[in-house]
C-alpha cells in the first residue's frame, strides 16, 4: 500500500511517500521565519505552509521513484495543531483526493508522533507505554491494542518542550529552544544548581514544568549568577527535566506491569535524554524505543505511517474531513 502523507499542523511543512511502513521519501521545509520572533506565529505558519506545500509535494512524490496515480491514500493532519495551519494542509489534502480520485484518510498528529516508531517495523507488537513529549504535550499513554488508549500521565501545566524552549529564551538562546539547551549543556557540568521536580497534588503519575521555569527566572534574576554560568545552569536545567520525565515513566511502568515502551516527540531528539534511557534499560526489565532522529520532530513520514494504520483498520475519510485544533489522541 503506498500513502502519500502531509504534515502541516505547526511550523514544518512536509509530505512523504511511504510503502508499507517503509519510507520511499519525505520532505520537510522548517520555517525558519518563526526563530526573529522567538517563537511560532500561527498567521506567518498559515501562509508560509501556503506557499511551501505544492514544491514540498512536487518534491517528496519525485523523489519516492513512484507516480500520485500509484498512491492508494492520501493520510494529512487534522489536529490537533494550529487551525490555519491545519487547514492548509486539510484543504490541499482534500483537492488533490478530489481531483486525481485517491482516497482521504484524516491523521492525529500526536498518533503520526506514535507511530513514528514503527517507521521500517514489520510488525507492531502490544501492549506498549507510549511516552509523547513534544512542544504541546507531555504525556504517557498505556497502548493495549491498535486504538485502544489509556491515559495515565499528563502535564498540569507547560509541556516537556515547552519548558526547554521558555528556559532557552530566559538564557538568550535561540528558537527552538531545546536544541539550543542541549548543545550549551555539553560545555556544562552537571549538580552545581539545583532545581526541583515538582510535585503534582493528587497525582503521582502527572508532571509539572511550570516551577522549574520559575526557579530559573529567580536564578538568573539574583546577583547569584553571571553568564558565565549559563552552560552548567543550562545543563542541570536540562538534567531536571529529562529526570522528571524518567521518573514518572518508571512509576507508570510499575504500576501497569509494561516494561515495553516508545518514546516520540521532539524532545526525544535530545541525545542525553537518550543515554539516560539507556541506562534504565541496562537492568534487563525495559524494552525502550525511539525513532531515528530525523523522525522524532515534525514529519509527514509519521503520518503516513499512522495511516497506513488507519487504512488497514479502513478507517478513512471524505470531503467532509474538518480540522481539529485540541484533538486528542483518543478520540
Ligand atoms: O514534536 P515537535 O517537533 O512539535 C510539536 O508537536 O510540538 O516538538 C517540538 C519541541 C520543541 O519544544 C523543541 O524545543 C523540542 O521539541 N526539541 C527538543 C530537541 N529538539 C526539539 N527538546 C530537547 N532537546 C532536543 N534536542
Ligand atoms: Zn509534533
């Protein structure tokens, strides 16, 4: 089965062609535009991807090596994202399953994030822990079965990613922020400062990132502190963050008995997130996954992906497909 998906939900435009679950091509165009502002402008997103998204889809089907008249589907975002930007997407979706007769398939960016670790998988094996920590979310997910989702964690406040990019903005550093964070954290030493992970009242399994980020504001607003701290700050900045996410992964993983996880998401590109799962691996009980790099921030690869699962379930859509900006990844 060959899908042909698009990815328009924030501020990468991009569409792949995939076989199967095996990726043919995917191109991806970030908008750079979004870093003078320090942040994602949903009205400069809504006409960038309007501009980009027929080159983008020129290119991508060119370089799959096969034609739109050998695609069997067309799988495109429909939420949750920003609301122009998913109409760009949705509606150039839409036209192009009208105009060359390829059946439409409605895709959650969050379950494209999923199923992003199953990109060149012969087979998906349930049930998973499914952690999803990106710039809007922060949650992990007790996956029995294809649609069967159970929510057990969930942030109160600022996601994962959003925490690396407002931390990174506080230190002056570019846009997105936890790239930024990560590479200043290698020239850094880990325990000098100290920030907490929070407790969430009521529930054990939650996260909050709202505390750090203002631990950190009084940080850097005391005379404690000069620039020249900023490497070992932006490192246990960092730490605390990732340990925040492994500690709750662990209490969920003992309270549900599965061992078996999947990680997606930006933050998932941060590659000292990635050794310290490693080390909880080592132990023999953990099973723990992550996509390629390039697969973990926004693509239209993992959309196909995710559709392909839908198309099996023949769950696809019509000309009626509507966006969704707050979807989520249950319903
Ligand atoms: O999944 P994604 O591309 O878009 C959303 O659906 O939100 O995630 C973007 C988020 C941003 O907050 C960005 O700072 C974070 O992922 N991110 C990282 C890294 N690369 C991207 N966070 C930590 N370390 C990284 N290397
Ligand atoms: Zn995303």
């Amino acid at each position: 089965m060959n899908i042909l998906g698009i990815e328009t939900s924030c501020d990468e435009t991009s569409v792949a062609v995939t076989h199967h679950r095996k990726v043919l091509s995917n191109t991806t165009v970030s908008q750079l535009i979004h870093t003078e502002y320090g942040g994602v402008v949903p009205e400069i997103a809504s006409i960038e991807h309007l501009s980009l998204i027929n080159e983008v889809t020129r290119k991508s089907i060119k370089d799959s090596g096969i034609t739109l008249s050998e695609i069997d589907y067309i799988a495109v975002t429909n939420g949750p994202g920003l609301k122009g930007a998913l109409l760009v997407g949705v509606n150039f979706a839409k036209g192009l399953s009208a105009a060359n007769d390829i059946p439409l398939i409605g895709v959650n960016h969050m379950e494209g994030h999923l199923f992003s670790n199953f990109i060149d998988k012969k087979q998906i094996v349930y049930p998973f822990l499914c952690m999803l920590v990106s710039g809007g979310h922060t949650q992990i997910w007790l996956v029995s079965s294809y649609k069967d989702y159970k929510l057990f964690s969930n942030t109160v406040d600022d996601a994962a990613g959003e925490a690396f990019d407002k931390g990174a903005r506080m230190l002056g550093l570019g846009y997105p922020g936890g790239p930024e964070i990560e590479k200043l954290s290698k020239f850094g030493s880990i325990g000098e400062f100290n920030f907490p992970i929070a407790r969430v009242k009521n529930s054990k399994f939650n996260f909050s990132f709202s505390g750090l980020k203002t631990s950190l504001y009084y940080l850097l607003k005391s005379n404690k502190v000069t620039e020249k701290d900023y490497k070992n700050i932006a490192c246990d900045y960092q730490e605390t963050i990732l340990d925040t996410l492994i500690k709750k992964l662990v209490l969920v993983s003992d309270e549900t008995g599965v061992f078996d996880v999947v990680i997606s998401g930006g933050v998932t590109a941060n590659i000292r997130f990635r050794d310290k799962l490693d080390q909880i691996t080592k132990n023999g009980l953990y099973n723990i996954h992550y996509p390629p790099i390039k697969y973990c921030t926004d693509n239209a690869a993992m959309i196909c992906i995710a559709g392909y699962e839908k198309a099996l379930n023949s769950e696809t859509s019509d000309s009626t497909l509507d966006i969704y900006p707050n979807l989520m990844m249950d319903q």
